[in-house]
C-alpha cells in the first residue's frame, strides 16, 4: 500500500504570525512552565508540525496548545483526531495465539522509536506494568560500525523525557532496573557508533548524560545510594569529555543532593558550589536558584546558619528573577512547591521544625496534584516535620493522607519518611 503524503497544517501556520518558529517555540514552552507542563518544543518541531509530518501532538503537547488559544479545538488547530492516528487495537483472529495486534503509531514517532527498548522478558514485564513497554524510546543497540543520525539521538532524548514523566506520576522503585537498559544502549552507541556531523555527536553525548542523570536520580529515590553515585559521576564525566557547562551543572546538583542525603555535607557543599561555578554562564537563574539551595541544605546539615540563611536568601533572589527561555528542561519541577520544599530541609536540618513544617505545607498547597509522586513526598515530609514540633493530631492526620494517596506511587523516600514518622509518633 503506498504511503499518504504528508498534508501541510496551515491553520498552525496561520497561528504562528509573524513570529519566526524559534520564537514560537520559545512561546510554547512558556505557556507549558504556566501549566506546570514539560515539553521540549524548538523550531524543528514546529516545523514538522506545519508540515503535516506530525498530525497529531501527544497529550502534553495538546494541553500546551489548548492552553495558549483557549476556545480552539484540536481540529481547529488543524490536527487529526487522535483515534484516525492512531488506530485501534485489532483483535485477534479466533483461534490465533498470543497478544492482539497492537496500535498503530503516529507520524511523530520514527521507525528507531516503534522498537521496544527491553529485550529480556523479565524486563519486558515490568516495562508493561509501568507503562514503559509502548511508550519509551528505542535506542539501537549497534553492531559493527553504526552510523548515528537524527533518529538515534531522539530517541535517547525522548527515552530521558519517558522516564521523567513515570517517575513524577509513580515514583522510582519499579522504574530503576528496567530504565537501566536504554543508558546502556545509549553509551554503546557513544563506543561504537559514528557520528555524520559534531552537532549529533554532541547532542547524542547530552542525551546520553541526561540519561544518566535520570537513571541516577531513579536509584537515588529508591536507596539505592552508590549506584546513584556511580550514574551521577558517570554523567559528570560525559560533561566533561563534551565541554558541556548545563550537563555539568546538572550532574553537580545531583551529586550535592545525594551527599546531603548520606550525610556527606562537606562534599555537598563543595559539589553545590561547582554547580553554581558551571551555571554561571548559562543564563538561567532558576537554576542558580537551585544549586543556592542545595548549597544552603548542605550548610545546614553542617550547622551553619548563617551561611545556609545566606544562601536561601541568594536563592531566592535568582528565584525572583523569573523564568528564562535557557531554563534547563529537567528543571521542569523546580517550581514555587519546590522551592518551600527545599527551603523546609535547612529549616529541619537546623532542628526549627515549626518552620519546616510552615514551608512544607506550603508546598502541598501550592503543588498541582498532576505531580502525584511530589506531593505525596511534600506532605510525607510534612507529616515528619509536625511530630518532631509536637503536633501529634496534625502529623497522623497528614500520615494517614500520604498513605491513601500512596496507590500506583513506589518510593522508597516517601516511605522512609512515613516511617520516621511513625517512629516518632509512638516513641520508637
């Protein structure tokens, strides 16, 4: 059957103006960060879309798009219904065995991403049980010499992006080992594959250390302790092989948060600070804000007042300065929540738990409930800080929230906390 050729969408083009597709894309990530949405929109995209290459746009994208012209529908911004896409599930011929057909995919998913990343059927299992085993990328694992293009690369961006969306809705504990897999085709490809142009290697190379970072921080949430370290000093190591500065600061961050987390507040501190020294350039001073942060928690675990207030205070006036376009990605979470999150740790590092648990409510009242992972934390730490204030009442009732809201939510974080929690309410 011949292939249908690709219908330009020029109701979105009439939509774009006068702007350049660059400077929509910038608008389109925009109105996403106003939702609390993460998308990695650039004018490559928006030109695949006024193209017809991409018929219809994924459902973060559709949330995005309906949000910046309120009253338009899909079919008004010039897409396809998402069924006529996407096919249905056909069911099997009677008497056939195995599992039916499954659904076709749409234009904006390449031959490299319709390949399932897992191979071995434990891992296959639990890829579908998280949702992995449709929707995550496919990265080639090469044999010989590979050539690396556009598709390769993708599909280790969009294998980063799954995985961060899974883990905001679930939690890392299921996650950790299945998404292990793509970071090890990922740096295959980077050992054995050839690259067409230096702007692909290093994109494969950003990908590849994003990656890491990811998996690091699944094996982090889930205790996992020194595989997070070795996955965030891998990370480290491709920023510096590749001279990228956001790669590094990123790895940087991590590594100060797991310092912290284990108790090494020295190194938390001098990592925060190498952060802060690799940002420097980018432009984006939500991320200084961040790395001020963890700065001021390492201080804090240290004892130190006065510099953790000092820093708090640099944070948030690089939090104040608003959001930038050079904003990092995965800086998608760093919001106001997690800015009186992260604030509520130097308070409770520094034993003023009245205070920490002031800044953790507000980050429950202020967190989407789409974020079902982070709010169960925020309230998790909540419910911690209230008992050692004394507020028994409060703290169970914040307790017993945390656990009914814990259905399809895995980590290992959270229940730590709940059970400090309970350590303390019953005078263990």
């Amino acid at each position: 059957m011949a292939m249908s050729r690709a219908v330009p969408n020029l109701a979105f083009r009439r939509l774009r103006g006068q702007h350049s597709p660059a400077e929509f894309a910038a608008t389109v990530r925009r109105a996403a960060r106003e939702i609390g949405e993460q998308v990695a929109c650039d004018a490559r995209y928006i030109g695949r879309v006024e193209a017809g290459e991409i018929r219809c746009p994924n459902y973060a994208y559709e949330r995005v798009f309906l949000h910046m012209f309120p009253g338009l529908t899909l079919a008004d911004l010039g897409f396809s219904a998402r069924e006529a896409v996407r096919g249905r599930r056909q069911a099997a011929p009677a008497g056939a065995s195995g599992p039916p057909a499954l659904p076709t995919r749409n234009d904006e998913e390449s031959d490299v991403l319709r390949r399932a990343f897992m191979t071995s059927g434990t891992a296959t299992l639990a890829a579908a049980s998280w949702g992995l085993g449709s929707t995550a990328a496919a990265i080639p694992s090469p044999r010989g010499t590979h050539r690396i293009g556009e598709a390769e690369v993708r599909a280790v961006e969009d294998a980063v992006r799954r995985i961060r969306l899974l883990d905001d809705r679930h939690g890392a504990d299921g996650l950790y080992k299945v998404a292990t897999q793509p970071l090890r085709s990922a740096y295959r490809l980077l050992d054995q594959g050839t690259a067409a142009r230096r702007s692909t290697e290093d994109r494969l190379l950003a990908g590849a250390g994003e990656l890491s970072l990811s998996v690091g921080w699944l094996a982090h949430d889930s205790g996992r302790h020194e595989d997070a370290r070795s996955h965030y000093a891998e990370a480290l190591a491709t920023a510096r092989v590749s001279g990228d500065a956001a790669l590094e600061a990123h790895a940087f961050c991590n590594t100060s948060f797991l310092a912290r987390d284990t108790g090494r507040y020295r190194e938390a501190v001098r990592a925060a600070q190498a952060g802060l020294r690799a940002a420097g350039p980018l432009d984006s001073p939500r991320l200084l804000a961040l790395l001020s942060l963890r700065e001021a928690a390492a201080w804090a675990g240290l004892g130190d007042r006065s510099a953790a207030e000092e820093c708090l205070g640099r944070a948030h006036d690089h939090f104040g300065r608003g959001h930038a376009d050079q904003d990092p990605e995965w800086m998608s979470f760093f919001g106001e929540p997690e800015l009186e999150a992260l604030e509520s740790h130097c308070w409770a590092a520094l034993g003023d738990w009245t205070r920490a648990a002031r800044h953790s409510y507000r980050a429950t009242v202020l967190q989407h409930p789409r974020f079902a992972r982070n709010l169960a934390l925020y309230r998790a730490q909540l419910a911690g800080h209230l008992a050692r204030a004394g507020r028994r009442d409060e703290a169970e009732a914040e307790a017993r929230r945390v656990a009914e809201s814990l259905d399809g939510i895995a980590s290992a974080r959270i229940r730590g906390l709940l059970a400090e929690t309970r350590l303390i309410l019953t005078g263990g």
